[in-house]
C-alpha cells in the first residue's frame, strides 16, 4: 500500500501540474473548450494527491530483508 500511495501522490501532483499550466495556457490564448476540459481535471488530480499522501502516511513502508 506504501508503494501504491506513492505513486498515486506521484501521478495526482503531475496531472494537477500539468492541468494548471495547460487549463491556463489554453484560457489565456482563447480556447475556451480545451481550457475548460483541463481545469476541470484539477481537483481530480489533487484529490489523487491527496489520497496518495494519506495512504502513505497510514501505511507501513516495505521492509525488505536482505538475509
């Protein structure tokens, strides 16, 4: 589970990164539509941030032996 939150925080930080910058982008050169599309896939990113960092907060990071 450690591992799985890791990467959702991972994947949530850059689909919220990348949706900020396009959304604006696309806004500010007068494309409406797209911009609309890629604002509205911001809080779907944070929200996959934020459970990716719950998640690896409740659960215990992999113990790998070495035996």
């Amino acid at each position: 589970m450690h591992r799985i939150g890791r990467m959702m925080a991972i994947v949530g930080g850059f689909t919220t990164l990348i949706s900020i910058v396009v959304g604006f982008t696309a806004m500010l050169n007068d494309y409406e539509a797209l911009a609309k599309i890629f604002i509205t896939l911001v809080p779907f990113g944070f929200l996959l941030l934020f459970m990716g960092v719950v998640t690896t907060f409740l659960s215990e990071p992999e113990k790998q032996d070495k035996e």
